[in-house]
C-alpha cells in the first residue's frame, strides 16, 4: 500500500503537468474556456472562435503553426497599415511597402516599426495612446488592409490575451474606417 501510494506521490505531478500542458496547448480544448466569459462562440472542425466584440465580427483561427484574430472594419479603409517587431516588419515588406511612421517615441520605435500607406494618416492613427497600448502587448503583429485588421500570434492561452488584443484591435478598425476606399 506504501508503495502505491508513493508511486501516485511521484506520478501524479507528472501526470497533471502534461495534461495542463496538453490542455494550453490543443485549441479544442483550451478555446471553449477563452471564448465563454468573453460572450464569443467557439466551434469545432476546425478550432475557432467568432463573434462580435463592440459591434464588429471577429474570428479566431489557426493558421499555420500560429493564430490569426481577425477583425471586420464596417467599410473598407484605403490604407493598409502594419506595426510589428521591426526586423519582422521590413523583411516582410516585400513589393508593398508603406511608409514607415515616424513616431518620435523612442522606446516605441526602439522595439516596434509602423508603416502606413498614407504617411499623414500613419501620423494621426499611431498616436500615443495606441502606441502605448501596443507597446503594452508582448507580441504585436498587425497587419489592416482593405475590410479587417488581422493580429498574429504564435498561440493563445487565456481569455485576458484575446480581450486586450480585440481592444487594441477595435480602436485601429476605428482609426482605419476614418479613411474609407470609397472617398
């Protein structure tokens, strides 16, 4: 009986850190608790999370090896912005560049690039309070172009995550609904 019971002693620790660990680390599993207090829906085949935050559809998917949350702008914007680790940013580049914001924040521009297909609008969306709340995301991969705003990150764990991303999200969809493709 001692023995049993030392055995579950040693075991059981293991035992439960895999389960936490496979738990974080399946959607299926963890999403349905992220999506719940967040009064969004998860669904099943694949994993993914939908809904509306303040008005505007969003979706959580995977992609990839990572996550991609997406969300609907109500008209589509003319710009195409993008703000991300520096490196990360132009190298992506490629044929589409936009111009870099010029911020005058060092400590935003020390960690983070932000580019604007309109460098006057670029100048007005990224003032300092969105780049204070960018800078208080530790991963930012942002991309708005056309209808959405898309936030790549390499999982997602916990509702807190999601509900600062969707924040941060909501005021660029905001900002980038100010300059409409159709004006």
């Amino acid at each position: 009986m001692l023995t049993l019971i030392g055995i579950l002693i040693v075991v059981l620790p293991f035992v439960l850190y895999f389960w936490t660990q496979l738990k974080v680390s399946t959607p299926s599993l963890q999403w349905p608790a992220i999506a719940g207090p967040l009064k969004l829906q998860f669904a099943d085949n694949p994993a993914r999370i939908l809904g509306d935050w303040e008005g505007r559809h969003m979706t959580v998917e995977i992609q990839g090896t990572g996550v991609l949350v997406s969300m609907r702008l109500s008209q589509p914007s003319r710009l195409r912005i993008e703000v991300g680790p520096k490196e990360e940013v132009a190298k992506r580049a490629g044929m589409v560049v936009p111009d870099p914001v010029a911020t005058g924040d060092s400590a935003f521009d020390l960690r983070l690039l932000a580019r604007c297909s309109d460098r006057a609008a670029g100048q007005e969306i990224f003032e300092a309070a969105l780049r204070q709340n960018l800078m208080a995301q530790p991963i930012v991969d942002v991309l708005g172009a056309g209808d959405k705003v898309q936030w790549r990150l390499p999982t997602l764990r916990n509702c807190e995550t999601l509900e600062r991303l969707l924040q941060v999200m909501t005021i660029l969809a905001t900002e980038m609904e100010r300059f409409p493709s159709h004006a």
